[in-house]
C-alpha cells in the first residue's frame, strides 16, 4: 500500500507572504526561503515509506502577476533541496470558472495518486489554508492543519492541527506506528 504526505507549498514548506492578514506566494527566487524543520522533516516521511507530493494552487501566475518560469525555478529548487517525488500545481486564476484541479477540488491530488498509484485513505493532506483542508477531504486523505493565524475561517475541521511541518511529520508518524 503506497502512502502519500500531499504537501501545500507556500506556508508549509516555504515562507509566505503575508497581506492583510492573509498569505500570498513568494515572486522572487531571493524571497523564496524554507522554513525551519521542512527539510528534516520531509528526510523522516521520506525515510519512513511516504511518498510526498507537493499540491498548489498558483493563481498569480494564472492572473499574470507572476512569471511562470520563476515558480518553475522555485519547483526546482525544491526539489533539490527535497526528497520530493511529485509536483502538482494548477495556475487557475479562480473565479467562477475554476478547474477540477484548483483546490478546495482535489483533482491535484487525484492525478498524482493515479501516476504514482497512491492509497488516498492512508494518506495525509498538510495544509495551512481551509482549502488544502477541503482539498484532502474531497480527496479521501487524513488532514492536518498548520496554523498560522491566518484571517480566514476553516470550513471543515482538519483531522490534526500542528504549529509547523515538523509536528506535522510528529503527528503523521505517531498515527502510522499506532496503527502497527
């Protein structure tokens, strides 16, 4: 049974950008930073049988208020400095229009899990925004919230709440060896 950590990017893995009390995606390469615990705690999900699956939505590129090649630069960049197996992104604008890919709809998930051929009920969606909360849900995945204060209400209620990618990575594992 292969397991999946589906990992939202900005305000999981690296710093957002925080406006009127909501996050927004680095436009920089020099503002795109990792935030302390991401590496060793992808090494431990990795190292401990987890696929992991980077899920974003990247509507500023969709809105053309970002270049697309610079957010494919900082998905090399993660890659390189992550044991990450898969990149799903979806540059939808949003709107009334969005794609079956743009969360809170898992269509990201989903098509990683066909390529990969990943068991979405025993694996996680990592998250700091209602919508990765929904998205895991739609998806069929445990949820684990990241909260950082954010001026925006969940929806649903995540599965497991943690203060960054580390505790998040405590709690998976802890969940994973109860099940043994």
């Amino acid at each position: 049974m292969k397991r999946a950590v589906f990992l939202d990017r900005d305000g999981v893995l690296n710093e957002a950008m925080v406006r009127s009390g909501k996050p927004h995606p680095p436009h920089r390469m020099e503002d795109f930073q990792l935030l302390p615990g991401v590496v060793e705690a992808c090494t431990v999900l990795r190292q401990a049988g987890f696929y992991l699956v980077v899920a974003t939505n990247q509507p500023d590129v969709g809105r053309g208020e970002l270049a697309r090649e610079i957010v494919e630069r900082m998905h090399t960049q993660l890659c390189e400095q992550l044991p990450i197996d898969r990149v799903e992104v979806c540059y939808d604008p949003g709107g009334e229009q969005s794609s079956e890919f743009r969360k809170p709809k898992p269509g990201m998930l989903l098509r990683a899990a066909h390529a990969l051929d990943l068991n979405l009920k025993s694996s996680y969606m990592v998250g700091d925004r209602w919508r990765d909360i929904d998205c895991g849900h739609a998806a069929g995945c445990r949820t684990v919230f990241i909260d950082r204060g954010y001026e925006e209400p969940l929806r649903e209620q995540p599965d497991l709440y943690a203060t960054d990618l580390l505790a998040a990575a405590t709690l998976i594992l802890s969940e994973r060896d109860m099940e043994r």
